[in-house]
C-alpha cells in the first residue's frame, strides 16, 4: 500500500513537473497527454496536448499530476489542487476504504474500471481532503 501526492493544475502541469523534475531528477514513468484518451471523453482539440497523468518518482514515493480535465467545470484553485493517491493492494480493501472516506462526504467517481486498466475511484472525505483510490491490474507471467 502507499500515499502518493497527486497534484492539479490549470494547464500548466507539463511546465510545473518539468520544473520538478529539474529539481529531483529521474524521469517521468508515465506521461498522457488528454489526447491520449478515449474519444468519448469529449476533450477539444486545442485541449489534446494537456496532461492527463504523468509521474515522477521521487525515492520511494511518486509525485503525480495532470491538467485539469478540460471537458469538465471544475478549475483547480491554490487550496483545493491537490488529493491523495492511495494504491490498496487488491479491490476488497480498495471498495472497503473508499466507502468509509466517501461515507459523510462527496463521491466525485464511483470506483469502477477505467480505460487505462486500473479499478479506479475519487472522493473528498468530510473534512475537504480529496482522495483517490487506484488498484492498478495485476501483472501477467
């Protein structure tokens, strides 16, 4: 299990984890652009080169961000740009923790497969603080 940062920007995600990358080195292990994505998320093109996931790994943690999605309302401001990413080892434990964060508090996506082959869910607990939950697929032999 581990507790990542997952940060979000106004369309200056590329620029910010370039910068952070100059600052603690390595390489990005993912980087997706919102053109990367399923059609069906209805991102405009001018939109397409936005990030929609990268990550840094930073010792033994991974610095993670994306754009926010421009398809949606929401804009990230200084305060609430932020979430924690928390990778549970299996489903049981990952439905088991999003419904006591959830519970009390807002389920922005229910956990559910994703397109990117995780089981996949976000909330804001009852004290404003944004989580993501993210079981990533097993590894095949």
């Amino acid at each position: 299990m581990t507790l990542n940062t997952y940060l979000t920007f106004r369309d200056t995600c590329r620029e910010a984890f370039e910068f952070y990358r100059s600052v603690f080195g390595g390489e990005f292990s993912t980087l997706q652009t919102f053109g990367d994505g399923p059609p069906d998320m209805g991102v405009p093109d001018e939109a397409k080169d936005l990030i929609m996931h990268v990550s840094l790994p930073v010792g033994d943690s991974i610095l993670m961000g994306s754009d926010a999605n421009p398809a949606a309302d929401s804009r990230p401001i200084v305060g609430n740009n932020f979430s924690i990413s928390y990778s549970p080892p299996d489903r049981d434990v990952a439905d088991r923790a999003f419904a006591a964060l959830s519970d009390g508090g807002e389920v922005a996506m229910p956990m559910a497969e994703m397109f990117w082959g995780a089981y996949f869910g976000s909330c804001t607990d009852r004290f404003g603080i944004a989580w993501m939950i993210n079981v990533e697929p097993p590894l095949s032999d």
